[in-house]
C-alpha cells in the first residue's frame, strides 16, 4: 500500500533539521556577501559587556545565535529554535532570510520583546537601513513596553533621521551615546549615523564630540 505524502508543515523537528541545514549552507552564503556588500552586525545578538551610565536603563537581552545553535534540538519552549536560527542568520548577514524565522518565533511567543525589536531589526538592515512601517511598528511596540529600550530608540531616531527629523534624531542618539559608554559596537553603530544628523542640522564635529562625552 502506498503511503501518502508527508505534510511536512505538521512536523516541527523536519523543518528544524530543514532550517539547521540552511543554517550551516548560509554561512557560505554570508561570508560571499560580505565581500560585495556593506555589512553591519546586528545590535540584537550583541552582548553590552560595560557598564550603562544610566540607572534607569538596563542593557539589552541578547537574542541567541550562531554560538548557541548547539541549543536547538534540547530547546524547551516551541520559540527558542526560531529564534536561534534567526539571531544566526541576522549574524551571518542574512536579514531578509531571518525575517519569517523571527515571525515563526513569534508566533509561538507574541509577548517576547527580545524577538519583536529583532524583527524590527531584521527588517531594517534587510532593507539597507531603510525604517518601514512595519519596522517601525515593532519597535513602536516595544518602546510601548520599555521606553527605555536602546535597540528600538536608535532605529526610532533612524526613522527620524530618514523622515527629515535629523534635530530629534541626533538628541536620541547623543543620548544613546552618553548611556552605551564605551561599547565599541555601539560606538561604532552610533559615530555611523550621528555625523550625518549633526552636519544636517549645522553641527560641527567638535560640538558633536563634546555633546557626547558630556556627563559620561
């Protein structure tokens, strides 16, 4: 007697082992691309390792990835191996293939703010930096929650910035600079949009520097 078909959209573990394979094929993938394209980490997955000058801010929780793929098959919640394999792909520079892997995570865990602003960021570098409406709607839902969250304030300040706010924006991200500190990622993120704010806005170099260091 034949058997029928496999539907494999009912079996969860066939379309992780699907998912880990793609996972491991893209990483090829990434280091080609990044030969050709302008790539940058994702704050995500990055871990904020200095202390924030700012006692109302916590640093963000990292979304997993790359280093925690070995976690996959003894995840505990339906959303954990989504998730991993989306922070992975973020990281290997894949953001537009991260995209309906976060929303799968999401799905089996619609509160989780860590997967929301990893959306929003996906979508985001996805796009070349580009803020959509449905980027920003993430990270407007997640600032709803913690209006403090670093992630979602400097993508908001980006959508400032790409809305022809480059005043409102730079404010942000000077805040943002004077909380991070001496987080390089975040430095470097940071010194990548600011100049181009500040020159908009009439500001010199010296000024923004000052501005920056200020109270830190």
């Amino acid at each position: 007697m034949t058997k029928a078909p496999v539907d494999q959209t009912q079996n969860p573990r066939a379309w992780l082992k699907l998912c880990i394979a793609s996972s491991i094929a893209g990483a090829a993938v990434g280091i080609a691309a990044a030969v050709w394209f302008t790539y940058q980490s994702p704050l995500t997955t990055h871990h904020v390792t200095v202390s924030l000058n700012s006692a109302a801010t916590m640093p963000p929780v990292p979304l997993e990835g790359l280093s925690d793929l070995p976690k996959l098959l003894a995840a505990e919640h339906a959303s954990q191996p989504w998730a991993i394999i989306g922070g992975a792909l973020l990281q290997l520079g894949l953001p537009r293939l991260s995209v309906p892997v976060l929303e799968r995570a999401i799905g089996s865990d619609p509160d989780n703010s860590v997967l929301h602003v990893a959306l929003g960021e996906a979508l985001a570098l996805a796009d070349n930096g580009m803020i959509s409406d449905r980027a920003k709607s993430e990270f407007e839902l997640v600032l709803k929650g913690d209006p403090n969250d670093l992630i979602a304030r400097f993508y908001m300040g980006q959508w400032l910035l790409q809305n022809g706010k480059a005043k409102p924006a730079l404010v942000k991200w000077v805040g943002l600079m004077r909380t991070v500190g001496d987080d390089q990622t975040w430095n470097d993120r940071l010194w990548t949009v600011m100049p181009i704010a500040a020159q908009e806005v009439g500001m010199s170099q010296l000024t923004l520097q000052a501005l920056c260091t200020a109270s830190m």
